[in-house]
C-alpha cells in the first residue's frame, strides 16, 4: 500500500515526461502561429506594400474626362471667326430628386429657375431615360447661380456644375452658311463610336461639319483625390498605377482642335452679306485661277450663336419650320432656272458642232418666235430685228437661240452644259451641295414617256428655262471657266488646317485642269460676247460697267411660275488678268441687268477700291463693320423698261 501511494505521487508531480512534452507542443505551436502571422504581416507590409498603396490610391484618386476645346476659324487673313469659350451648365440628377422634392424647390427660386416646368421636364426625362442620367437644368448658367450652388453643395446634392465649352461665332450671322454650327451629339451617334460620350458636341453645319474631325480635339484627363463620402480634396498632379487595372495612368491636359483657315475674306464676306440683306438669294464670288471662294453669301440668313449654346424645340421649330428657310444655305443647295445665262453655253456647243453655217437662215426676231401652233415670246416685245450670233449674245435675244434649240438634239444641248460642269455636284467642300439638272434626251423619256415630248421643251431648254436647274456655286464655276481661260478647277472655302504647333495638316484643293475637249475658236467667241454684255450699248449688262476695270459678264432672267422672275448675273474682272468671277442670283427681284447687274457691279467696285488695293480698313471694319449699301437703281431700271 504505501508502494502504491509513493508511485501515485510521483507520477502526478511537476517533473513528470508527459507534461513536460505536451507544453512543449503547445509552445512550439504558438510559436509556429506568431511567426505565419508574423510572416504573413511582413508579407502584407513589406512585399505587398507597394500593390495595396495602389489599391488604396485608386479607391479615393477619382479620374474625370477634360474635353478639349475645338479649333478656331479664321479668314483667309487670319482674323478669327470662331473661338470656343467657357460654359457652365447645372445638371439635376433624377434619382437624388427623390426625396428633396421641397429642397428642389428652394433651390429653383434661389436659382430663378422656373421649378414647375423644370419638375415636368425632369419627367419626360425619366420616362425617356430611366438609367437615372444627368439632366440639364440651366444651359448657360450665371455667376449669380454658380456662386449658390457651390456654397449649398450639401444642401443640394441633387444638382451638379459642369464646365463645357461653347462655340461664339464672332461676327453673328456673317458667312453663317460657310461656317455652320455645332450641337450634342444624339444617343445612336454615342452607340455607333467609342470615341463619343453623351454631351459632346459634334458640327453639324457648313466647314464645322465637313472639317469636324480636323477641329475636335484630343481630350485631357484630371486625377482628383476625394475621401470615403465622394467629397473632393483637391487635385491629384502626379501619376499612379491603378491596382485594379494593373495600369499606369497619368493626368495630361488636353489637346485643341487644329485651326481652319478660310478662304473667305471677311472684310468682303461682311459686304457681300450687307449688300445681300433683305433680298433673298446668294452671291458667290471666287477665285478663278485657284476656286477659292472669297465670299458667299446666302439670304435669308441666321445666327449660329442661338443653335451652339443649345436651342430649345420652339426655337428649332421657328428656325426649322421658316418659310423663308434662314438655315437653307442657297449658295450650294438652291437650284434656278439660270436663264439666259445658259445661252453661252448653247452658243459655244453650236459653234463646236460646226453648225454656224445655218444661223444665215435664221429668222428676223419680232417678239415672238412660232412653232407649230405655239408661240414662243421674246424678252423685248418689239423684238430685236435681225442679228448675228455675237448680238444675239449681247443682247440675249430669245428668238434667235429659239432657233438653235430647234436646230440641236437633245443630247447635243445637254452636251453644252456638262462640258462646263453643270448637272453635277462642284465638289465644293460645303455640305448637302445640289447637283442641279441638265436634262437630256433619257431624261425626257422618263419624265414624258418616250416620244411623248416635242422639240418645244428644247426651245424652252436653249434659253435656260424649261427643267434645266442650276445652283449659284455652278454658275460661279461656269464664269471662272471663261474667265481662267478654259480650266476647270475645284471650287473650296477652307485654304489650310494647322496643327497646334503650326503645322499644315491639310491643304485646300485647287489645282485646275484643262477641259480636254475644248473648242478654242468657240470659247474665245464666246467670251469676247461676255464681254460685249458689258461694253456695247445695248448690252443688256451695261448697267453694270465698272469704272477703271474691263470686265465680262452675262444677265439671266429665269420665270418663276410662283411670283416675279429671279434676276441673275455672272460676270469677271479684268479681262485681261481675271482676279475674280462672281454669280448673283435674286429671287423674284426682276429682271437680272436691272436687279442683279448693278449689285454685281457695286460688289466688284468694293473689292478693287478695298481688297485687292490693299488699303487698311478703319478699325471698325476690323470688328465686323459692314459695307455701305449699294445706291438706288430706279434710274436705270426706267432706262431698261424704256
């Protein structure tokens, strides 16, 4: 028993083997524990220091989008014409509305904002877009309502400022046509590119349109830091590796849009546009030699400054809807009747064809012309008795080219005018150009029916009337054509782009080509006719003689079914050297020698006294002063009516 006892007591006491070893396991595994824990700590803290100090700068460094400002325009002179400037819009979230409808409503009368027809739009906007996007609530927003709305940032959480910019045409509604305008973009054209986000602003009009991708620019980033509630602490300049995206990014300003410059001269566009001003109708004046359009005026006209800031539905309406159709640039996309303007080229295709040898037969004119049992009228009541070809020009009598029309084939007349480019579009770099119309013997056939048209819609078709149609830049090509010596060149109104560092990135086209067809002995005579128009004394053209200069043109009156005749004029000057050529077209004005020749003619008094002089103009010219008005015609539309 006490055997027992003793070996009792010895194996429960402190020097006992089995509790010696399993404090030893237990130390061992404490030990292991601290030193993984102790591992995986340095792990995190050492190794992986530099990815989770990334993840953590990419979850409170926040990037934003820096558009770009668009290029500038310029005239040909480098005066500018279009700039982009500052615009800040308030926007109101729909979803944070929720709630804050009172608060809303305070901030519409702190604001001057009208909060009924703002809670109704923001209405339609949900319905129409019920991903919860921005809406704009103020277009053009004050420094009035800027300053409330960034003091009472938490009291109104549902409104956001955001800097844009806005396209300012300088000189209001001058060169309008040329210049175009801008909007946003629409849904299907932010689904159709990557490259395009909702609110950008995209040309839609004139050289904004066509040279859109030369003037937007290459868009900048800014990293801005902001704490746990989205708050923001301030800009962040440096780079960072984004930890999610495994990627560096680094902020960088953006890049504008490269620089248009114009062929327009806006001392000579501003003008033409004065000068053009309450008739409506175009001018187009260029270049012969090269096709730059130095001018081109179109009227009714518009300002582009009350589209770029963003145009309500009513005011597009009103623009929209006009009858006297301010947006429809009639420098390109208008189409005439061009009257007897179309008679030099009847004329040089009759002479090419080798038929002079019949206009010996041709009758006397006495007013009227018959055919069949049809009588086709003479402008001039009395007629003009008996003439030859060149008279017939100068004095644009209809019986004569009566004559011709009767004499061609339908092809043959049609000949006469695409030769000279008429039918088909210039290539001029303004958008929706009308190709006009020369109709041929096929075109009859599908408008009448085959044989179920007579030779008297060629008579009408030999002085310009009929379904011949022609738009201002054609004829304005037709006449720099005669007046450059038989060469066609490529009409255009932007002479170079530059890039930022003034590199020319783009460079107008102009370079002319000889008409490989072309009649020499014809076309001389009938640009010594154009100058006849001019010079003789019963040259329906007199009225429009210029002082000092020689010059060479052509009247046109063309019917109108709908009210007067449109008056039309194509002239160039000098002679001897042409600098310019230009195309007036007046709707329902009258009579083109009375109406359109002496515009013609006070427009090229200007630009040899003011232009092509060189004298300084005053400094209010400069900013976009207008020319003086032409002075009264009545005397001479007396003399012609005589």
């Amino acid at each position: 028993m006490k055997e027992w006892c003793i070996q009792v007591e010895n194996t429960n006491g402190s020097g006992s083997p089995l509790l010696g070893r399993r404090k030893e396991i237990i130390y061992l595994l404490i030990t292991f524990l601290f030193a993984v824990f102790a591992a995986r700590l340095i792990y995190l803290q050492v190794f992986r220091n530099d990815y989770y100090r990334k993840l953590a700068l990419s979850n409170r460094i926040r990037r934003e989008r820096v558009i770009a400002p668009r290029g500038l325009i310029r005239d040909s002179e480098g005066e500018k014409l279009v700039i982009d400037t500052p615009l800040y819009q308030i926007r109101v979230l729909p979803r944070e509305v929720r709630g804050n409808e009172e608060r809303l409503a305070l901030a519409c009368r702190w604001m001057d904002i009208d909060g009924e027809k703002l809670s109704a739009s923001l209405k339609r906007w949900e319905k129409k877009y019920p991903d919860g996007r921005a809406m704009t609530a103020v277009t053009d927003a004050d420094k009035r309502q800027i300053s409330i709305l960034m003091e009472n940032r938490e009291l109104f959480p549902f409104f956001k400022l955001l800097t844009k910019h806005r396209r300012k045409y300088l000189h209001g509604s001058t060169a309008a046509h040329i210049l175009g305008y801008v909007g946003e973009v629409t849904e299907r054209e932010v689904r159709s590119s990557e490259d395009i986000r909702p609110g950008d602003i995209k040309g839609r009009a004139g050289v904004e349109y066509v040279y859109d991708r030369y003037l937007r620019g290459r868009d900048g980033m800014r990293l801005v830091e902001t704490n746990a509630g989205g708050k923001k602490l301030g800009e962040y300049y440096s780079y960072f590796e984004d930890g999610q995206l495994r990627s560096k990014i680094r902020p960088h300003p953006p890049v504008p849009g490269n620089q248009l410059y114009l062929t327009i001269d806006l001392k000579l566009q501003s003008y033409v546009d004065q000068a053009l001003e309450g008739r409506r109708g175009s001018i187009v004046i260029m270049e012969p030699e090269t096709g730059r359009i130095l001018a081109a005026s179109s009227y009714p006209a518009f300002d582009p400054n009350t589209i770029s800031v963003g145009i309500t539905d009513e005011i597009w309406s009103e623009l929209n809807d006009d009858p006297e159709k301010p947006l429809f640039n009639r420098s390109v996309q208008a189409t005439y009747p061009p009257g007897s303007i179309h008679k030099l080229l009847i004329a040089y295709i009759y002479l090419e064809k080798g038929y002079s040898s019949r206009m010996s037969d041709f009758q006397s004119c006495r007013g009227r012309y018959k055919f069949g049992n049809r009588y086709f009228k003479c402008w001039k009541e009395e007629g003009h008795g008996r003439l030859e070809l060149y008279n017939a020009i100068v004095q644009s009598c209809d019986v004569y080219f009566y004559q011709i029309g009767e004499t061609l084939a339908a092809n043959t007349l049609a000949e006469g005018g695409t030769v000279f480019g008429m039918g088909r579009k210039t290539g001029v770099d303004l958008p929706a150009e009308a190709s006009g119309l020369i109709p041929d013997q096929d075109y009859f056939n599908r408008k009448f029916g085959k044989g179920k048209w007579t030779r008297g819609h060629l008579l009408n078709c030999s002085i310009g009337q009929g379904d011949i149609l022609a738009t201002p830049i054609q004829l304005a090509l037709v006449t720099s054509i005669f007046a450059n010596g038989g060469r066609m060149v490529l009409p255009h109104v932007v002479d170079r782009i530059l890039d930022q560092s003034g590199n020319t990135v783009y460079r107008g086209r102009g370079r002319p080509r000889e008409i490989g067809r072309l009649d020499r002995n014809a076309f001389g005579f009938v640009r010594k006719a154009m100058e006849g128009v001019i010079d003789e004394k019963m040259g329906t053209g007199r009225f429009s003689r210029l002082e000092g200069v020689s010059s060479a043109g052509k009247t046109g009156t063309s019917q109108n079914p709908h009210g007067e005749d449109h008056a039309l004029f194509v002239a160039f000057a000098p002679v001897e050297s042409p600098q310019i050529s230009i195309a007036v077209v007046l709707e329902n004005a009258g009579h083109g020698g009375v109406e359109a020749g002496p515009l013609a003619r006070d427009i090229m008094q200007y630009y040899f006294r003011e232009i092509a002089a060189g004298e300084d103009q005053h400094a209010e010219n400069r900013e976009g002063k207008k020319g003086r008005m032409p002075e009264a015609l009545s005397p001479e539309r007396e003399v012609l009516q005589r």
